[in-house]
C-alpha cells in the first residue's frame, strides 16, 4: 500500500480504501466470529494494523487522532 500510495501518481483515497477493506481486512478478519471472545490481546495487533492501514489511505501523520481518522476514511471502529 505504501508504494501504492505514493504522493506523486500514487492511487486516491477512496482506491486505497477498497484495497485496504479488500486485502487486508478480509484475511485479517477470517474467522474471527469463531475465534474471537473479547480477548484484548487480539485486539491490540489487529488495532495497530488498522492504523498503519488508515494512515496509508489517509496520508496523515503519526500523531493524528485515531477516531478522527476513522470517520474520515470510512472505516468502522475495530471493537464494532
């Protein structure tokens, strides 16, 4: 994604949105109603691959906020 995204001729947005929701949340999503039981040691990497992920579509910096980020890409909040 990130050579994808590159700032130059790099893919917009809303491209790299799909791609994140259909390469990346999809397989790192498998399985997880059967797996999954509120255990926050899961939460946290897949946590922190939602926020590489969205400060790739976005093309903020380190420090912006993680909500904010979400509602303006369009992504539903990890615990939902």
């Amino acid at each position: 994604m990130t050579r994808l995204a590159s700032s130059g001729q790099g893919l917009s947005p809303f491209a790299l949105r799909q791609l994140y929701l259909a390469c990346v949340t999809s397989i790192a999503d498998y399985g997880s109603p059967i797996w999954w039981r509120g255990q926050a040691r899961f939460k946290r990497p897949l946590q922190a691959l939602q926020n590489i992920g969205l400060r790739k579509i976005l093309g903020v910096f380190k420090t912006a906020f993680i909500a904010l980020m979400e509602v303006e890409a369009a992504l539903a909040p990890l615990n939902i």
